[in-house]
C-alpha cells in the first residue's frame, strides 16, 4: 500500500515541480519581440500620457482599428490605446487600466463579443503569458475564476517554455523586420500601424462559444463604480466586426446589446453602426485594413462628440 502511495505521490509532484520550474525561465528572444510585451508600453503610456485624456479598452479590435493621430486632432484629447490581444481577457483589460485612471479620463471601452461568452473574458495563454512572463506583479489582479482557467493552460505553457529555452532562438536579434504581431508594430499612440499597407488576407467566420456570461456584466458593473469614483467617464461601444460573421451571430450580438442597456451602461453606438463590409478588413472578422481604420474612427470620433456635447 506504501509503494503505491509513493508512486501516486510520484506521479503527481513530479511535473507540478517540472512545471513550477518552468515558470522560472526567462522568456526566449522570439517572444521578448510579440505584441505581448507591448502591455509594459501601454502601462507606461497610461502612466505618463498627460490630461486631457481619452483611453481606449479592448483587444485586437481596437489594436487594430484606430487611427489616435486623427482622434487627437479633432477631439484635442490625447489618446491612449490599451489594445493588445483578446485573449488577455476583458477583466483583465479592466483591472489594469483601472490602475491609471485620472479624473477627468474619457473611457471608451469596446470589448469583443466573444468576452461576453463562456469564460473568454477570463484570459487564455496570452494572459498566462502577460503574469509569467511580461509583468509578474499583474497576477494580483486576478480573480479566481481567472486563476482557476489559467491553471488549465499550465501543462501547454510549460511545455511551449522549455521548447523555446531548448531553441534559445538567436535569429530573433538578428531579424530586423516588424511582423504585424511584434511589440514594435504599434506606433506611439498605442495602434497597430504595420499593417496599414499590405493587403487583405483571409479569415474565416468566427462564433461565439458557450452561454451569456452574467459575470462580466458584473464585472463591468465594479470597473464603472471604479471609473466613477475617480471622477472620470465610462463609454462602452461596439467592435468592428466583418458583417458575414455579424449575420451569423446577429442574435448573440442582440442579446450583448440588451444586456448593456438593461445594466444602464452608457452606450454611444449601436453593433450595426459597426457592422463593416469584408473591403474593410485585413486578416479577421475583427482587424481592420486601411480603409476600414479611417472608416471605424470616423464614427467613433461622431459618436463621441454627440455624447460629450
């Protein structure tokens, strides 16, 4: 019976100690390069970017479909984009932003749709990544719901930790060119820009995974008690989003908005208003080309001048 219990206890401290270990290694150069690093910039930029300000919340979405140089202009604020990649998770996004604000602060926060379905606002790998890799002391800002899913991921992480430490991958210092997921593809603003001049890629329609998630609304309920506490505003509007993937989940996207409404958030849009035609688009029902960036700020620049009049 001891024998067994000694192999059971093998078996299960054995790669706990080999992961844990894991943890401890410094990321490889490839990684130190991705968008994932590019949070210390957006903190450093929510730190120092001096009032009037008007700060940007959600993922890719918004990494990749603002032109700030243009909102600066016309609303004589100073914008910050926060965006850096969905999967780091709507609570996330939240908490951290919630660090800096200023009173004052215009928020407008534009989350995907996907955040409001199944645990995708709780994070993925991208946020295991943030809190391993890119910035330890964020994991405080979790909650356990977070924790617990992040814990899922674990095994891959570890795995994908010592290939890259195995690799010790030099090119990365070597290669000077800027990849549309690098850290040094967004400009000083917080925007991805590297990809203003190439051309359109394909993408396949997305879905949203999993029942309405009541939680993040409660989420978004704290993070606007927050915002109001430090005398700023909260906005929330709607991500572009190519407009087959809209038509295939138009009632899901339905129920978001009613939600929102039914919670007293203060919307400046509507989802149809961001509804946009595949010409529009770079590489995902979500990332805008050219085009569609000087489109989609257009209406945002419309629609935050009405509400702030």
């Amino acid at each position: 019976m001891n024998k067994i219990l000694i192999k059971l206890l093998y078996i299960i401290i054995v790669p706990v100690i080999v992961i844990i270990a894991s943890l401890e290694l410094p990321p490889n150069k490839s990684f130190k390069k991705s968008l994932m690093f590019a949070q210390l910039d957006k903190n450093k930029l929510l730190k120092e970017t001096l009032s009037p300000r008007i700060i940007f919340i959600g993922g890719s979405n918004i990494s990749f479909g603002l032109d700030s140089k243009k909102i600066k202009d016309s609303l004589k604020v100073n914008p910050i984009n926060t965006g850096v990649s969905a999967g780091i998770g709507l609570k996330f996004m939240m908490a951290n932003t919630g660090k800096y604000i200023k009173e004052n602060d215009i928020i407008v926060m534009s989350p995907e749709y996907h955040q409001f379905y199944g645990d995708f606002a709780d994070g993925d790998l991208d946020l295991l990544s943030v809190i391993t890799d890119v910035s330890t002391e964020s994991f405080k800002l979790l909650d356990f719901r977070q924790k617990f899913k992040l814990s899922k991921f674990l095994p891959e992480f570890s795995s994908s930790k010592y290939s890259g430490f195995l690799k010790n991958d030099n090119t990365a210092t070597n290669d000077t060119t800027i990849g549309i997921y690098d850290r040094l593809s967004f400009n000083s603003f917080g925007d991805v820009y590297i990809h203003w001049k190439l051309p359109v890629q394909k993408f396949s329609i997305y879905d949203f995974k999993g029942n309405f998630n009541e939680d993040i609304i409660q989420s978004i309920t704290k993070f606007q008690e927050l915002v109001n506490s430090k005398k700023a505003k909260l906005f929330i509007t709607f991500p572009c989003y190519e407009d087959s993937s809209y038509e295939y989940s138009k009632t899901k996207i339905k129920e978001v908005e009613d939600k929102l409404i039914a919670n007293g958030f203060t919307l400046i849009s509507t989802p149809e208003e961001y509804k946009m035609p595949a010409k529009l688009m770079f590489n995902s029902a979500y990332h805008l080309n050219k085009m569609g960036v000087d489109y989609r700020t257009e209406l945002l620049i419309e629609d935050i001048k009405v509400e702030c009049k």
